[in-house]
C-alpha cells in the first residue's frame, strides 16, 4: 500500500503531534511519504524521525503552482492514496482530484469553523476550506463528537471514519527537573505550593479566560496555589489583562511556547484543558503518560478517554466555577491526584498508542481503496418502518445494524427513512427518503442486497397502501440485481389478493427468516413452498437493558426511588374493549394497592400512546408516572428491565422485556402478540375487543406470586432467543462472502 501525506508544514500542537505518531509507526506497514507546502522545523523533525519527506514550497496559501508537481510525483510513484491533513493542505488536495483517479481523504482534526481568529481570514481561509471540505472522498475524525459533528453538517456517513490519536509510550520522556525548569522560565520554586498548568495557543476556542476565571477563584481559597499558562498566541494581551483585572499577578505566569513540553508537564502537579471545542487533544496523552492528574471540559472526544472520578475530573465547557471547584478538590488532596494520575496512565497506554492508531489507518485505507473502486456502494440497503419516532421498529433498526457490524464491522448499510437526516444522526449510517423513487431505483443500482428489515411489514391489517410500498421495493431490488433477504419478519396477516402478491413476492427472495413459528405457518397458509425458510427470532432481543441506566430514566420520569414498577405499554386501537380506559385503569390501581407498584406508562410511538396513557391516568385512584416522549430505545429497554411486570399491547414492549427476563401479560390486539407469546411461553394473553378483568388480575397475581420462577424461565429462553436473533445476521454475511468468492473477490 502506498499512501502519500499532505501537510502545511507550519503545524504545531495536536495536528502535529498526531502526524508524527502516525507516520512513526505508519512507515513499518505502508509506503508512505509526506509532502510539506513550506520547510521549517515540521519538515526537519519528520525527517529526523525516519520519515520519507519533501517539501514543494507554495509562494503563498493561495498558490497553485505546486499542483502540478505534486500530480507528478503521485503518478511516478503510484501513490494509491492522498491524506491531508488541515486547512492548505485540503486547498491543495481538492483541486489535485480533478485529474487524480485515486480516492482523496482528510482528517479532521479539529472543528474546521473554529480554525481561524481574525474577520479575513475567518471569511477566506475558513470558507476555501469548507468548500475543499466537500469535495474530499473520506473523513477521518480524530474523535466520535468529530464524526457526529460532521454528519450533522451534512456529511455522508458511509464516507467518515473514526481514529484516536495515538502516542509512543515505548521510551520515556526527556524532561528538566523542577527546580531547572522554574528557572528556565523565571519564577522560583517551592514544594508547598501546587502548580496547575494550562498548554495550549491563546485563541477564544482553547478558553484560556475559562481558566484564568477559575484559576482566580481557586486562588482565593488555597493560598498554596500557582498557575501556569503555556503557549503563544494573538490573545495572550488579553488574557494578560484578565489576569490582572482577576489579582493573579502574582500566582499566574505566561510561559510563552515551550519546545520540550514534557518538562512542563513535570513541573505542574495538575494538568488542565479548558477548550470550547477539541477533537481528541494530545495535551492531555502527553499529560497521562507522565501519569498527571487531569481537570478538562467535557468537550468533544475527551468523555471518551477521562471518565469522570475514574480517570480524571470533567467540568462543563466555560463554567468556571464547576472548574475551580475540581482544581480545589486536588489541590487537597494528594493521594487522590496520584491514583488519578495512575488510572490515566493505563487507560491512555492500552487503548491509545501509535501502533494501534497506525493499524487503524491500515484498515481505514483497506476500506477505502475496496469501497473507491467498487460499483456496489452499498452491501445492504435496508427497507423498514424507519424514521416514524416508534420506539419498536427504532429497536429493530438499531438492533439489525448493530449485529450486522458485529459480524462484518466493514459493512456498509444504508437506511431507507421517513426521517433520512435523523436517522444518520442517530445511528451513524447513511440513509435517504424512503419515498424518493428515482433515487430509490438507483441506490438499488448500487446495492449488494435489500434487507426488508424485521417487524411485521408483511401484512395489510395498519393499510394495504403499505404492503404495496414494500412489495415494491422488493421488485425494484430484484431488478436493479440485488438480493433479497426477509429478515426475521413477522408475516401477516393478509387477506384476499394480497395474500398472492405477497406469496410471489416470498417465493422470488433469496433468503427468508422468520421471528416466530405462527408467522412460518403463515407463509405455507399462502402457499409458499420454499423449505428453506427459518424461523430465528426478533432482532430486538439481541438488544440488553442497562440497570443503571434504568434507574436514571426511572428517576427522570418522576418514579420515588426504591419503589417498584408495573410497566404499561397500550395503544388506541379501533377494536379496543368500549371501556378499555376504565378496565385497564381498574387492573393497574389493583396491582399498584395489592403489590405495591408504582404504574410506570411506556410509549412507544412518539405523542400517540402518550395520549393514550394519559386517558387512562385520569381514571386512577393513585399516581402514575410516564416516560418522556423522547426517550431513546436504549432508555425505553433499560427501562422495562428495571420492572417488576410488563402489562403490553405493543409488540416490542413484550420483547423488551422477555429479552430483559421481566414477566410479561401480552394484550392481544393483534395476531402477532399472540404469536410471540406463545413462542416464548408465555401465555398470559388478553384479548382487547371484550378485555376480562378478572383473568388480568389473574394474571397479575401469577406473576408477582412466581416471580424468581417466571423470571427464571424468562431469562433461560432469552438467552436461547438472542442467539437465534443474531443469526439472522449471521445469514446475510455469509450470503455475501460466499457471492464475493463466486465473482472472485477478496
């Protein structure tokens, strides 16, 4: 693999550092080389390190003239990649693809909107680089809030990749000594005192003034305390009249641009990052690996190396007081700094080294270089009810997409939604309006394979206008050459000619699982005679609850803590018993004054069940409580697994909870509630046109009166049932790798 870097060559800080560790340990697995715009010291330390480099000097930022050299030296020597990195380079890169037939890729290494103080070159330099920004091939972001922050920009998906910056923790730092140190830059030193050291360039986004406010009011407290401010930048006079306006005169000191780092971070006793905005800083690695107690704003990528009390202290992004509150808390206490420190330093060695950063550039380039030249962009196209703010069919989503890159972490999805933008927000996929039929047809094209992707999409009970939409699309794959696989779906019901049209439509796919044994009865009803049809189990399953997290949303919708609940999940349905509001409220004030449970109401379609609990709620004896209509799927699992019993007319309500081991009483308003019943062994169902009272509370003292023993048999089925959910996964992987081998492909 040959892979050409493109870099300014003035780069300090983070993007500096990151290229160096890249390209360290980058140099033993590909050919690579890097391209400097300008000589300086840049140029001269890569090179120091063993890197092949060269520098083809631009006049100015703006200057061309270097493209044509460049193109040269790429096809000379065949170079199959160019990756920029920062502002000139992407200038150059974007205008080199107008005769380069090799994919193009940028990391990002910081928000782009940020890069640029002063109002010119704001508008210019910000805005060239926002426009080269959209004609790059791929992304890397240096963090998982980078990734996020593009594809809310717009984006593609599919197209950004996600990369931690890496360090060489192989040798040990150089650094001078304290007392050497304090020298160097002035100021004496005392043991007693506990120094706190902020690095960074003196711009808006790195929120200097956030430190120097804290720093202030921690001073005021804890005479013993000592700043320090390392950097250079066009705002450093401001921050120097900051400091005065705050008394820091004496206990704050500018240190201006330190080359050895390490030797200030030897010197501070606490390390800091005060950022309105950062990718995945390398200040705070360089601060780990001399095992620094670290404060920092909770801010882009850094959640996911400090964890709160666990690996350092995070504070909200520009509250200062949060911030002097936690410099205070280590400036008392020294052993917590050194065990905070430790935990840094592991976290920070095992999970963030050049080696595993370099490896990570392997792959990425390997997937690149596959997805540039291939003419199926997409390995599954997935068709569903999909971006309609409904908690089940957002589950079954989630749930596919998850065990399709737990078996092929490469695959490339994309999602047909009602809500194209969301769902690539939410889930990090591409994705398109299901009903843009041009654009359907040639995304079809392009594809490998359609999933129809679980739930009950089969069937014309909701409308046959729906059943339509899916037969169709499942046509237009089959034409455009794509694979069509039934995907753990529910089947039926059907009625009339619909029956035959689904039948024909069956009988064509390439594959087919079903999530239950009545939907597998169903499609021989039909007459479809295919036998290799199986019945595996609903994608949801494979999803867990979290307990934690279920206490917290517990908490968030208002239910007492350490109190029980029973878990409603209902519907406005047309056949609903006349007085279903009034029996239902019955049932629940029973189980709430008999077992002590507090009525938790669960929506799952986004405001409708809402107003449904609701109804129900006004004719209750006592309180009840109902979580918020925005709550994720992760939120709504975690929260049935955290009751005592699940009351539900919604299908997926009743697969949360078996998937959880929590016992359920299905309301049967629909075959396949019944159906899932019965496959999981649970038949306390209850029919919803004429509901029985008497066989609810039944039901109800069955389960509170044998909960470990339901519970246990729950939780035994559940595990057989998530195995059998992720081999539907496991069924379209192994059709694709086996079509790969046919046509000859790695």
């Amino acid at each position: 693999m040959r892979v050409l870097h493109l870099i300014s060559g003035g780069d300090t800080g983070g993007a500096k550092t990151h290229v160096f560790a890249l390209l360290d340990a980058l140099k033993n697995m590909a050919k690579v080389k890097i391209v400097c715009l300008m000589p300086g010291a840049f140029y001269e330390e890569i090179r120091a390190r063993g890197v092949d480099a060269t520098v083809l000097p631009q006049k100015s930022r703006l200057d061309l003239s270097v493209v044509g050299a460049l193109r040269t030296l790429i096809e000379e020597e065949q170079y199959e990649i160019v990756h920029a990195h920062g502002a000139r380079a992407n200038f150059i890169a974007q205008r080199l693809k107008k005769n380069l037939h090799i994919p193009v890729i940028t990391t990002v290494h910081s928000d782009y909107r940020l890069d640029f103080d002063g109002l010119y070159r704001k508008i210019v330099y910000t805005g060239l680089n926002m426009l080269a920004l959209r004609k790059m091939d791929y992304y890397i972001a240096v963090s998982s809030s980078f990734r996020n922050m593009l594809i809310s920009r717009g984006f593609q998906p599919g197209r950004i990749h996600t990369v931690y910056n890496g360090m060489d923790y192989s040798e040990a730092p150089v650094f001078d000594d304290k007392e050497r140190f304090a020298k160097r830059i002035g100021i004496p030193y005392s043991p007693d005192c506990i120094y706190v050291g902020l690095i960074g360039r003196h711009d808006f986004v790195k929120g200097h003034d956030v430190f120097v406010k804290a720093a202030a009011q921690a001073a005021r407290k804890n005479p013993r305390l000592r700043f320090l401010i390392a950097g250079d930048g066009e705002g450093r006079e401001a921050l120097v009249q900051l400091a005065k306006a705050e008394g820091l005169e004496d206990k704050l000191v500018f240190t201006g641009f330190i080359r050895d780092i390490y030797s200030f971070i030897n010197f501070i006793d606490i390390n800091t990052l005060s950022s309105r905005s950062e990718s995945f800083p390398y200040v705070l690695l360089e601060g780990a690996r001399l095992r620094k107690a670290t404060i920092s704003s909770a801010v882009g990528g850094i959640p996911d190396l400090i964890t709160d009390g666990e690996t350092g202290f995070l504070f909200p992004s520009e509250d200062d007081t949060a911030f002097a509150d936690r410099i205070l808390e280590l400036a008392e206490d020294r052993e917590k700094r050194e065990r905070l420190g430790d935990a840094l330093y592991r976290r920070a060695t095992e999970n963030f080294s050049n080696e595993s950063l370099a490896r990570a550039h392997i792959g990425i380039y390997e997937r690149v270089l596959k997805d540039y030249y291939d003419t199926k962009k997409y390995d599954v196209v997935l068709s569903g009810y999909y971006g309609f703010h409904n908690s089940g069919d957002d589950a079954l989503l989630k749930a596919i997409l998850d065990s399709l890159h737990r078996e092929k972490p490469d695959i490339r999805p994309l999602v047909l939604s009602a809500c194209p933008r969301e769902t690539e927000l939410q889930y990090g996929v591409d994705a398109m309006y299901r009903f843009n039929m041009p654009a359907l047809y040639r995304i079809m094209g392009k594809a490998r394979m359609l999933i129809n992707g679980g739930g009950s999409l089969l069937q014309d009970v909701t409308s046959s206008q729906s059943l339509w939409y899916y037969l169709w699309v499942m046509r237009i794959a089959r034409k455009r050459g794509a694979a069509v696989y039934i995907y753990a779906n529910g089947i039926g019901p059907l009625r009339g000619k619909n029956r035959l049209r689904a039948a024909r439509a069956i009988e064509k796919t390439e594959l087919i699982s079903l999530r239950d044994t009545a939907s597998l009865e169903e499609i021989k009803s039909m007459g479809v005679r295919r036998t290799d049809a199986r019945v595996t189990a609903d994608p949801a399953l494979a999803l867990s609850a979290c307990r934690t997290k279920g206490a917290a949303v517990l908490q968030k919708a208002g239910v007492p803590e350490g109190r029980r609940c029973i878990g409603i999940s209902l519907l406005d349905w047309s056949e609903n018993d006349k007085a279903f509001y009034e029996k239902m409220a019955e049932c629940i004030d029973y189980a709430a004054q008999k077992y002590d449970l507090v009525p938790l109401f669960i929506p799952m379609k986004k405001q409708a069940d809402s107003r449904t609990a609701a109804k129900i709620a006004t004719h209750l004896a006592g309180p009840s409580y109902r979580l918020e209509d925005g709550a994720g799927v992760a939120e709504v699992i975690s929260a049935v697994g955290s009751c005592a019993l699940i009351i539900g007319m919604r299908l997926h309500a009743l697969i949360y909870a078996a998937g959880s081991g929590v016992p359920v009483v299905g309301l049967a308003y629909d075959p396949k509630v019944t159906g899932f019943m019965e496959y999981i062994g649970q038949n306390r169902i209850c029919n919803i046109d004429r509901l029985d009272t008497e066989r609810l509370k039944q039901y109800i003292d069955e389960v509170c009166t044998r909960q470990t023993e339901i519970r246990s048999a729950l939780s035994q089925k559940a595990e057989e049932l998530k195995e059998k959910a992720e081999e539907n996964a496991k069924i379209c992987v192994r059709f694709l790798e086996e079509k790969d081998k046919e046509n000859g492909k790695k």
